[in-house]
C-alpha cells in the first residue's frame, strides 16, 4: 500500500477522542481542499504534494500490521489522503486486523466505497463543504464535481442502518454558511443530528482555539456535536502525533 506515515498516538477528532490508536495514514487523495482562510488540506503532504518513495512509499499490508502490533493499540484509525483509493489493499488491511481484534476506524471524504466496509468498526465520514474548493487553481473543476458523491454517502448511511458499522459525520466548519449545506445534505442522506460532528477548521493552536468558540456556539444553537483537534492542542500542527 502507499503509505504516508504509521504512528501511536490518541485519536484527536470524534467520538473516540482521546483513545490511544495506531495510525495508518496512506497516501494520495482524489480532492484537494483549500479552505476559506487559504489554508490547504491538513495533510498536504497526501494530497497536494504528496509523499514520495524518499519516504514510506510502499509498504505490504502484513508490514503494516506488524507495526500496528508492536504499537500495543486496541483501535487502528486508517486515514489518508484518502484511504479508499486503495480499495483492494484496504479491504485486505482491514480485514487482518480485524482478525486480531483491532478497532478499525476508517476516516474517508465519503466519495467512495467498496467492500472494506464489511471489516469496519466505525466509519468516519468528511464530506466535504463548498468552502474546501480550491478557487482558482488547476483542481477546482475536478474537487467541485467530486467533493460530493450523493449515492457513496446514501449507500454508507444505508450500511450503517443495517448494522454493518457505526458511523458519524465529520464537518470541517468555516462560519454559519456552512449550516444550511449541512442540513441540506442531511436531508438528502437521512444522517442524524446526534451523528453529526462539526470541528472548526485551522491547522494549529490559534486558529483552531479562536474558530473553536464559532464553531462551539453553532453546535449549541443547532444541536449538533463538538469535536475539537486533540492532536493539534497538545502537540501542535505537527506530523507524526
Ligand atoms: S479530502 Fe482530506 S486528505 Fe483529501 S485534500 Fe481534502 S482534507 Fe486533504
């Protein structure tokens, strides 16, 4: 598999905020977010430019379990770029550490699905909103028709109804426009407010404390969740953690 970076560390986003995780970040992405304030993706480094074979490149999949078992974890988060562009690699992944007894969550844009979804234990959904397009660069065009995928998103709500997986949806807010997407998609999907998580966008400390308090009081207002960036509290906008 192409692999960004594997770590320990506490899942920083969600409902298991804070529980120590081994993390598989794989590389590349079929988006490429740019945000309203102008900041990339949060992991450029998977998407706009990604990784080279300098560094991970490819790893087999029993490579990466032996890592998740050295780590000691229960949960193993699978995040990207986006992992589901590999989809034989990580039905195959999923499924080995399933075997184990692992925590599998899988932390994806939503655009695609495959049959991974049959090892998984929670999945993690980021659809991604209109303020993530890339205005004015070569990716626009391609990130807008992509970002949403109404049939990928209906067809996990569907799975998730059925038992196959717990599920939350994941919103990278940039201000209370965001809300009437939200909802409208909501509509559309069938997801409910009790599985929504709406995260402030920013990429460290300043940024994400001072959209935190926005973002604190949408979520009060409109009843949705509040996650914040854990990872990026503690260690800061670092690889790695
Ligand atoms: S979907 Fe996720 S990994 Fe891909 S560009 Fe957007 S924020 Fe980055």
């Amino acid at each position: 598999m192409r692999i960004s970076e594997l770590f320990y560390s506490l899942q920083g986003e969600g409902k298991r905020t804070g529980v120590p995780s081994f993390f598989i970040r794989t590389n590349f992405c079929n988006l490429k977010c740019m945000f309203k304030s102008g900041n990339l993706c949060d992991t450029p480094y998977t998407s706009w430019n990604p990784d080279d074979e300098n560094n991970l490149g490819e790893l087999s999949v029993e490579k990466i379990i032996e890592e998740y078992l050295k780590s000691g974890a229960v949960d193993a988060v699978i995040t990207g770029g986006e992992p589901a562009v590999q989809k034989e690699e990580l039905e195959i992944l999923c499924s080995g550490l399933k075997k184990l007894g692992a925590y599998v969550t899988i932390e994806t844009n939503g655009t695609l699905i495959s049959g991974f979804i049959n090892h998984t234990d929670l999945i993690s959904i980021s659809p991604k909103l209109s303020t993530s397009v890339p205005y004015g660069t070569e990716y626009e065009k391609a990130h807008s028709q992509n970002r949403i995928n109404p049939d990928v998103l209906i067809s996990y709500e569907e799975n998730h109804r059925k038992g196959l997986f717990d599920i939350q949806w994941k919103f990278v807010v940039c201000g209370e426009e965001d809300i009437a997407e939200i909802k409208e998609l909501q509509k559309e999907i069938g997801f409910t407010d009790s599985s929504v998580y709406l995260m402030p966008e920013g990429i460290n400390r300043d940024e994400i404390r001072m959209n935190g308090i926005a973002v604190a009081e949408l979520c009060r207002k409109y009843g949705y969740n509040y996650t914040g960036r854990l990872h990026i509290e503690l260690w800061g906008g670092k690889r790695g953690v």
